[in-house]
C-alpha cells in the first residue's frame, strides 16, 4: 500500500482515508483495502476493471 500511495502522490494515512471514505457500507475495511488493492494491479496490469466492496 506504501508503494500505491507513493505513486498516487499520497500519503499511506490519505489512501487510507480514501479507501474508508468511498467503502460501502457494511463491509469491513479489511476488505475494502484487498479489493483496492487487487484493483490497483488489474488496471496496472490490463486496464480499467473495476470490482466493488
């Protein structure tokens, strides 16, 4: 995540506040952060698919 933020311009705290601000509600914020994760890769690595927690 340190290495997302980074090349985002962002803070680790401000990704983080990113990701918990445009959770949907009820999912826990563990999971929110795998799938932001998981879709920073697949649109690094072959486009713009877009999963939803």
């Amino acid at each position: 995540m340190k290495d997302i933020a980074q090349s985002q311009g962002k803070s680790l705290e401000a990704l983080c506040a990113e990701i918990h601000d445009s959770r949907t509600e009820g999912i826990p914020f563990a999971t929110s952060v795998r799938v932001y994760v998981l879709n920073h890769f697949r649109s690094t690595a072959a486009g713009s698919t877009t999963l939803v927690a």
